[in-house]
C-alpha cells in the first residue's frame, strides 16, 4: 500500500513508434472490475505489483503534471524551461500536458501527493527523488519506461544515476539533473569575521569552530535543515558515509544503522543547534532555500545543494558567496550525496502509455531536442550535473563547468558523490526520527541510532519489495 504517513518533502496516435507495450496479461474488463473492488487505502497496492501496461487506455485530451517549478516556482528561468517543454509537446500531440504547480515544502515535506494517490487522484505524471522511489514502486504505481528507449539512450544515462530508478533491468524514471551537495559560504560575512578563503573548514571540529566566530547578532554561522522530510534525510547522510556508516547492510536485508559513524553523524548535528551556531528552523522553504537563509544575512554557511548556484544566480544575483566540500571526522573521506528529481509516469493515471512516452520524448531519446533539454536544465535553467553523458559533454563544451562555484562542483565534489540511497518509508523514518529527536530534541546520539536499528531491522525482517539501494 502506499504510505500516506509523512513526518515532515509521441502520443500522436502514431503506434509505429519504437518499444509499444505488447498485448496480454491483465484484461480491460477484469482491470475495471477489480479497480472498483479496491479501498481507497488500497488505490496504490503493491499486491498489483510494478504496473505494466497490457491494454490501450481510453482517448483523453489532457494529463497533469505535478512538480514545484511551474508555472509559479521561485526562478523564473526554471518555470520557463519547463513550459517551453509543454509548449513543444503540447504543439505536436493530441493528448496535451498541463503543469500543476505545487509549493516545494508541501511537494517534499507534505502528504500531498501520498493522499491523491491513495484515494485514487494521482496525477499522470509528476517527479519523484531516489529516496521516495519505493514507496511509490512498491505501490505498483510506476510505468515501466524501458520499452519506449532506445538501447542507446539507456546507455547513455551514468550507472550510478540510474541504479536508483531501475529494478529487474527495467527503468521506472528518468532523471534531469544530478544534485551533489555541499557548503556554501557569504565572503563578505567572513571578511566581516576577520576570516579568509584561507579559513575555510575542512573537518568537523573546524567547521564548529568557524561558526562561533561568523555567529552574532541575528546571524548564525551555519544553517542544516531541520524539518523532518526526504530532504533533511537526504542532506545528512554524507555526514553519515564520511565515517563509513550507512542505513542497511550491502544486501539490503539488515539494517547497519548502529554504528560509530551514525552515533558521531547525530552529534555533530546536535552540537550545531546546542552551541547554538546553527538555528533550530530555517526561513524560506527550509533548508534548500539559499535566498532566504545564506544571502539574506540569516546564516553565514549553508548546507545545501548544487541548485543554489542558479538560486542565487536570479534571485541575488550581487551576492558574494564560495562553495566548498562538506567538512569530514576524524579519520573520516569525502563524500557527497549525489540527488535529483526524475520523470515518472502513474501506472494508474488516465493514459499512462502516452505519459510514458512523454517522460522518453523529455528526457530518455537520442534526439537533438531531448539531449538539448537537459543540457539547458543543467547549465541555463537550473545548475546541476547532468546525468546523461551526451548532455554533460555537451554542457561541458559549452562551458557549463568551465569557471566559480559550478568548476568546482564538477572537478572537486562531484567525483566524492555516492547515489542518494533507495529505501522503503519505515526505514526513511527511523533515521529521520533518530535525526530530529538528537538535533532538536537533545536526545543521546547512541540511545537513537541503537532505536532506529532496531526499528530498521524489525521492519525488513517481513520486507518483500524491490531491493534498497
């Protein structure tokens, strides 16, 4: 079933084009009438497993679209990317494509989407993280998009971008962007502080060091999410890998959660808010809001993603700011979470062959268009990596990478990033619950981390959906 819980974030008629779904399986009629048998609680159920189309759905004009973009999101180049895209498909198909724009705290933090799809709502298609992929999987309420790509638009995606989003050898998304994070910095705030690019830190210790000093008035020397939410889930976890640790073992079928790194990850976060150098709520949106916290003078350090660059790029675009690589332990390596958002289609939505296409023709075809699109996502609309490799090429000739902030996040953090990890609700939730309840909730890093553990394994002992990641 799909959780509603949340603690918190070429379909021209043309049936010649390449990959159609093969006929069988599941008939229309037996489809409508079990549909009509199913709670709302069960809109979603993974009994159904991964959805797999075996029948034409019935003529519609219009899908929608969820995302937290357009056509009222913050940077007004992102809002005309994608409605440059609509326009395009909209120009050349019958069954057109409308945007629906969602607040992006309530699109990641909130139960929007994880109630209209449990009381059978969904939205044709919409965006989903790694971190959210199984309990939409497990739901059954994903489109096998495999057979509409060409074999070399499937090679032409990263392995570590795509591990996330395929189960079986078959893809159930398709990413626009890679999102590595690290921390940004205000040098006019430094300068202020007597400090230097020199002074920048590199471990732990230094970074909490550093924060005393940029802390003063209403200023705090560093800002972590702390809402509850994938988001602030997703922000810590290279805190978490630079130790060694991780959620589950390798296999996926224990949990590894108990460890020194997980208990030295919670406290270091902890001591942020207890040394009172790091606030205990974020302005904005929260935590990935660089305009409102970093430029606005609430912060002097942020922790926060590769998009800040062009959040910063149109909405304060005089700001004087540096990024570097998130600070590691004692004994501890770099690493960096390699996010992102990916094109999905609903299973169960009012034609999902067509939204299935749609997602292929966007993002996943070899065609100029397609690869054009990411490239100006990731280096004019957005900033971010791209996660095809034609695109990244093509972005990184274009000089893209070539100079700031974006060079280094190419040459510097992006190569110590590791995939955000795959896993189910529960396991989500047991970390995010150990994260609150020691960075706002003063509670024993050991106690909680030994807690989510167990949590962790009680719930995968009876686990039988796809494998975590």
């Amino acid at each position: 079933m799909l959780y509603t819980e949340h603690s918190d974030p070429q379909a021209h008629g043309d049936d010649r084009a390449e990959g159609n779904l093969t006929p069988g399986g599941i008939t229309r009629r037996e489809l409508l009438k079990r549909s009509g048998k199913v709670a709302v609680a069960a809109a979603v159920s993974s009994a159904l497993g991964p959805f797999n189309i075996h029948v034409k759905a019935a003529a519609v004009k219009k899908l929608s679209f969820w995302q937290f973009y357009a056509p009222a999101g913050q940077v007004s180049s992102q809002g005309k990317w994608w409605e440059d895209m609509i326009a395009a498909w909209n120009g050349s198909h019958d069954v057109k494509v409308e945007l629906q724009f969602v607040p992006n705290g309530e699109y990641m933090n909130g139960s929007k989407l994880q109630t209209a799809f449990a009381s059978g709502q969904g939205p044709d298609l919409f965006i989903i993280s790694p971190g959210d992929f199984l309990r939409y999987y497990n739901g059954g309420v994903l489109v096998d998009l495999t057979p509409y790509m060409e074999d070399a638009a499937k090679k032409d995606f990263y392995e570590n971008v795509m591990e996330t989003r395929i189960v079986d050898g078959k893809i159930y998304g398709l990413p626009m962007e890679v999102e590595p994070m690290a921390m940004y910095y205000g040098k006019k705030a430094f300068a202020a502080a007597g400090l230097s690019e020199a002074d920048l830190p590199k471990t732990w210790e230094q970074l909490l060091e550093v924060s005393k000093k940029l802390t003063k008035g209403n200023q705090f020397g560093c800002v972590f999410e702390t809402t509850p939410g994938y988001y602030q889930n997703f922000s810590w976890y290279p805190f978490l890998w630079q130790g060694g640790g991780d959620m589950v073992t390798p296999d996926g079928r224990k949990s590894a959660f108990n460890s020194e790194a997980s208990v030295q990850a919670l406290k270091f976060w902890q001591d942020a808010v207890k040394q009172n150098v790091s606030p205990r709520s974020a302005l904005g949106f929260g935590g990935p809001d660089v305009v409102a916290n970093l430029a606005a003078g609430y912060c002097a350090m942020q922790n926060v993603g590769i998009w800040g660059i062009s959040a910063l790029r149109e909405n304060a675009p005089n700001f004087e700011y540096g990024v570097f690589p998130c600070p590691i332990p004692p004994n501890g390596q770099p690493k960096t979470d390699l996010g992102g958002w990916a094109f999905v289609a609903n299973a169960k939505g009012k034609d999902p062959e067509t939204a299935a296409k749609f997602c292929v023709w966007a993002l996943g075809s070899m065609s100029d268009d397609s690869i054009q699109r990411v490239v100006d996502w990731c280096i004019k609309a957005k900033s971010d990596i791209a996660p095809r490799k034609s695109a990244l090429e093509k972005a990184t000739a274009a000089g893209g990478y070539s100079s700031g902030p974006m060079k280094i996040f190419k040459e510097e953090i992006f190569p110590t990033g590791r995939g955000e990890p795959r896993v189910p609700p529960e396991v989500y939730k047991a970390v995010s619950d150990a994260i609150q309840a020691c960075q706002l909730g003063g509670a024993d890093p050991h106690r909680q981390a030994a807690q989510a553990s167990d949590n962790i394994e009680a719930y995968l002992a009876g686990y039988s959906g796809a494998p975590l990641k």
